[in-house]
C-alpha cells in the first residue's frame, strides 16, 4: 500500500508546474542579453558599464550603511 501512495505522490510532484513560465521567461531573457552583447559590441560596453555603476553605488552604500 505504501508504494502505491509513493507512486501518486511523486506523480503530483512532477505534474507541477507553478514555476516553470518564470524560468522559461528568465532564460528566455539571458539568452536575448547573450545574443544582444553579441551581435552589438556597443551595448555589451554599455551593459557592462552600467553594472560598474551599479555594483560601485551599493557597495558604498553598504558602507555608509554600517
């Protein structure tokens, strides 16, 4: 009996799809940022710059913060 309740318990597990449309979309989107610094050299730099920006401004923050 106990392997019949396992079966339909792990049926249920993998008949589960809550999240799977937020990982497709998210891979979805790295693989969009990929081609985009790929194919434009440009906005690859801008990205990366805007990041530098980014990671500079939290990282003083934190140490204001503490």
């Amino acid at each position: 009996m106990n392997r019949i309740k396992q079966y339909f318990a792990s049926i249920h597990i993998w008949s589960n799809a809550k999240g799977q449309d937020l990982i497709e979309y998210a891979l979805m989107a790295g693989f969009v940022a990929v081609a985009a610094g790929a194919i434009m050299p440009d906005v690859s730099t801008n990205i990366s710059q805007i990041f530098s920006k980014v990671a500079s401004s939290m990282g003083s923050a934190s140490s204001q913060g503490s």
